[in-house]
C-alpha cells in the first residue's frame, strides 16, 4: 500500500487505463454489430439474426473466427514493416482516447479524477498529434505488402489523409479562438449557458460551419463512405488491407472504429458541449432520464424475453435484462445519479454521432478520386479559412473599436 | 534514480539508435521510419523539459506531416535497395576524426555551460518553462517581426515550388 500512497498519479492513471481499455475494446465490438444492424434496417433486411438473441453474440464469433484463421504474410513482404502496420493503427488510435474526458473532473478517487486518463493541459494538440501519425499504419500496410492493390490503396489514403487533415485542423481552429484554451474541460465548462435561457450556448451555433467542415473531414480522416476510397472494393479488393488474415486484419478493423469514435468524441468535446446537459439546470426531473431510459429498454427484453425469445437466446436475454434493470436501479441512487449525469449526456452525443456516420454509409454513394481531391482543396479548405478569418474578425472586433 | 531520469536515457538511446539506424538502413523505408523513431524520441525529451507545446508541433509537423510525405514520395518513387559503395577515401580520413572533434567538443561545451546543467536537471527546468499562453504572447507581441518574416519566407518557399513544378505552356 506503500506504493499506492507515494504515486496515486501512477496507480489511479494504470487502474483507469485497464478499465478504459477493456470497455472501449468491447463497445469497438459491439460497434461492427450496431453498424450492420442500423445499415440492414436502411437497406430493408434484418442483418445480424443468428448469433444469440438479436444477433447479440455476433461480435464475439466474429472475434473468435479471426483469432482462428490462418495468419498469412505473403511472400516478399517486408516482414518487419508488415507486422508494424496494425499494431501502429491500433495503438495510436486507441492512445487519443485516453485524452477524451467522459465526464466532469469533479468526480474523484484518491485525488484523482476518474472520468479522463490524463487531463493534459494542450489536450487538443495531442489528439492532433496522435492521429497525424495514424497515416502510417495505412500507408505501411500498403507498402510492405508488396503487392499492387495495397500499394495503391496506401498512396491513395495517404493522399487522401494528408489533404483533408489540413481542413480538419483549420475547421477546430475557430473552436480555439472562442474557447481561449486547447485543455477540453475547459473548453466543455467554457460552453455552459444558455442563450434566452433554453438554447444551450454551444460552440456548435456560432461555428456551425465550422462543425459541417469537421465532421465532413473527419468522414475521410477516418476513411469512410463516401470518402472510403483506400478500400473501394470494385477497384482495388480492399485497399491497403488486402493482403492481411486473421487478427492483423481486424486489428485495422478496429482501429477505423476506434477513430471513428475519436472524432465523434472530439465533436462533442468542441461544438456539443461535451459532457454538458442540453436543458436548463432548472429541469431537475431530467436528472432520472438515465433510469428511465434503461428501465424501459429492461422492460421491453423482459417482453421479448418472454414473447419473442426461444433457447439460448433467452437465457442470454434473461442476463441482459437482468443487467439493464439492476443499473436502471441503481441510477436512481442520489450518489449514482449526480455521478452518472456528465457521462450519460456524453456518451449519448457521441451515439448520436456514430448514428450519423452509420446513417451516411447507408446513403451516400462512393466520390470519384478526383472529386475527392478536388472538393477536399477547392471547396472544403478555402470554407474552413474563410470560417476561421471571420471568427478571428469577430473576436478581434471589440478590441479594434475601442483602440479606434 | 528519479522516474525522469530513466525517461531521458531510454530517449537518448533511442533517438541515438535510430539516428544510427537512418544512415545504416538499406531499404529507404526503414531510413524514414527510424527518422520519425528519432522524431518522437526527441518530442519526449522536449516533454521532459516541461514544453509541451514544443512538444506536440515537433510531432504533428515532423512526424505527422514532413515524414509522412517522405513517406508518401518514397512508396510513389517505389524506390528499391541502396546500393553499398566503397566508401570515400576522404570520409574516412578526414570525416573520421573530424566528427570525434564536434562530438569531443559538443561534450566539453555542455559539460562546461548552464545549458547543459538545464538539461540535465530537466525537473528544475519544466518549472520555468513557458505554457502555451505565454509562448504565444511572447511569439506574438516580442517577436512578432520575426515570426511573421518566417511565414512569408515559406509563403515564397510555397510559391517558387509551385512556379518549378508548373509545367511551360
């Protein structure tokens, strides 16, 4: 116990990073499974059916089904290089969301507060650091396949990364200048209030261009439809990851994910007010919407458990509904509930957000190259300067006056 | 022996190695990649020393986007195994023992000055390093001539690129 008490920084940092770790790896999982569903019922089928009640247990075949194929490394590859790839994707995409706070700094154990790994002081300039080097795992992957569809697909998404990080960055900048502070708990304390004192005064409404130009970035930052080019299956199999079996291939698989839920992090942290509530604090009833929401999906699969359910798939759904009712309770402990608050807003934006990714998979078709190219430098960068000049103008406004 | 410490020496080795490793590489791959190895090993030194800032653009504009392009031309240029050559005569006469004189004199000077004290206690130095804020005050307000003569220099850098590249007409 020595220990503990000489480097609670240390200890604290470890206990969360393990817990962290293993939540986001199966909330990664379970994304694959959202995605397929929500992109099924767009396309008017039923999508992951089989596999425990609702499809449920589909990410854990799935896991297991990677883990059991044969590894391949193709001949000539360079091997070094081949198995560095995955690993630099995955690492650097999991290590930025230990810069993410999921909820307010006030809650706290041994001195430290539990709901960020480390509240860094340019928090958004590490994030940005971290993912400038998420190019590599792609562009490596490409390469030392030593194959031609890898190779191609790596030049393109490195093309693709490099050109659209330059408006990603820009579009945030504007976020920076109204926040005074690249630290992300106070840029989300920065956004509380209310304007007529109903509308919350997120960053999101003076930057709404700002917000469109990111989000559309972090889209192609993060190589999905329609900026899914470095894997168009129709024209290069799949792109950079062709020649990888087995885990090393769902480990970019999960690192898409893993960025994918960055940047809806990122997003909510600079526009949506991150772990803020979207009501007046006068509401207080909404303090017992987390209870209600899971004690209602808890009532709706004890329904299905008992009408719909058959075999397995009801003992797993009995499991389910027994969690989901038990948490639902225990958010309506007062302890609970004020602590559960700051992470249930958090969490539900980004939902919103990876809905909104899933949403543009399932509607949008695939640009053409040098549609890409040219929307992403002739529309999408002079957009996000012009956004950044006339913020900067605004800011800079009443200072000008009152020297004049 | 304190935790920034070993920090500092599992870097230098590193950055050190990979410096090392940039020049004895075959493949041009690996060269780059050991040169961002060294990239970051270096941003965690200028962590040690308590500039985060520092810290953070040496990666994002190394790192994340000079190396990167390297990177990019390197795969683009498919360019294959250097091929070994009888070293100079004269590098190995005359390099030689010139480079041990810079790294002799490199050591005496840091050995001799308070920089080289700084670096060494970096715990001492992180307190009196800059924040972000005040940097940017600094950088903004001090030296605002020499900052905005930079920007223009690489404008023209960025411009006289462009004319090289544009093709006659």
């Amino acid at each position: 116990m020595d220990f503990v008490a000489q480097h609670p920084v240390l200890v604290v940092s470890l206990v969360k990073i393990v817990i962290l770790l293993f939540l986001i790896l199966t909330t990664l999982a379970y994304l694959t499974w959202f995605e397929r569903k929500v992109v099924a019922h767009i396309q008017s089928r039923w999508g992951p059916y089989y596999v425990g009640a609702h499809g449920l247990l589909q990410p854990l075949a799935d896991g297991l089904k990677f883990l059991f194929k044969e590894d391949l490394t193709p001949p000539g590859a360079d091997k070094f290089v081949y198995i560095l790839a995955p690993f630099l994707a995955l690492s650097l995409a999991l290590t930025t969301l230990a810069l993410i706070p999921f909820g307010p700094p006030g809650v706290q154990v041994l001195g430290q507060s539990t709901l960020i790994v480390a509240n860094v002081d340019i928090g958004l300039m590490f994030v940005f650091a971290i993912t400038s080097m998420g190019v590599y795992g792609v562009a490596l992957a490409g390469w030392s396949s030593n194959s031609k569809y890898p190779l191609l697909g790596g030049l393109r998404s490195s093309a693709q990364m490099i050109s659209y990080e330059v408006s990603l960055t820009l579009s945030v900048v504007g976020v920076v200048l109204l926040a005074g502070t690249l630290n992300f708990n106070e840029m989300i304390e920065g956004q509380r209030g209310y304007y007529w004192h109903l509308i919350p005064r997120w960053h999101i409404i003076p930057q709404i261009i700002g917000f469109l130009c990111y989000f559309t970035a972090a889209i192609a930052e993060t190589n999905r439809v329609p900026f899914d080019l470095p894997e168009a299956e129709t024209e290069l199999v799949a792109g950079f990851h062709t020649e990888y079996s087995s885990f090393k291939f769902a480990m970019f698989f999960m690192a898409e994910y893993a960025n994918m839920l960055t940047v809806a992090c990122l997003a909510t942290i600079l526009f949506l007010g991150g772990w803020l509530s979207p009501f007046p604090d006068s509401w207080t009833f909404l303090q017992y919407l987390p209870a209600v929401g899971l004690l209602g999906l808890a009532i709706y699969l004890w329904y299905d458990t008992v009408m719909l359910a058959r075999g397995i798939a009801r003992v797993q759904l009995v499991v389910i509904s027994t969690g989901a009712t038990v948490i639902g309770l225990a958010c309506l402990h007062p302890v609970v509930m004020s602590v559960i608050q700051g992470p249930f807003w958090f969490l539900l934006k980004v939902g919103l957000l990876m809905f909104f990714y899933v949403w543009t998979r399932g509607t949008l078709p695939r640009f053409r190259y040098d549609q890409l190219m040219s929307f992403g430098w002739k529309f999408l960068l002079p957009v996000s300067l012009a956004n950044l000049v006339v913020t900067a103008l605004v800011k800079v406004w009443p200072l000008l006056v009152n020297h004049g | 022996m304190s935790l920034p410490f070993i920090v500092f020496f599992i870097c230098a080795l590193v950055a050190v190695g990979g410096a090392l490793m940039l020049i004895l590489a075959r493949e041009p791959i690996h060269s780059a990649l050991s040169l961002v190895l060294v990239m970051i090993s270096l941003a965690v030194l200028y962590l040690l020393l308590g500039a985060e800032f520092i810290a953070a653009v040496q990666i994002i504009v190394y790192a994340g986007a000079i190396m990167v392009l390297f990177v990019f031309v390197i795969m683009l240029l498919n360019a294959g195994i250097e091929e070994r050559t009888d070293y100079s005569k004269l590098a190995k006469y005359a390099g030689l023992p010139l480079g041990m004189f810079l790294l002799l004199e490199l050591a005496h000077w840091m050995a001799h000055s308070a920089v080289g004290a700084t670096i060494a206690n970096g715990s001492e130095a992180a307190n009196t390093a800059a924040s972000t804020r005040e940097l940017s005050t600094q950088l903004f307000q001090k030296y605002l001539f020499p900052f905005e003569a930079t920007s223009i220099l690489i404008l023209i850098a960025i411009l006289g690129a462009l004319v090289l590249a544009k093709k006659d007409e």
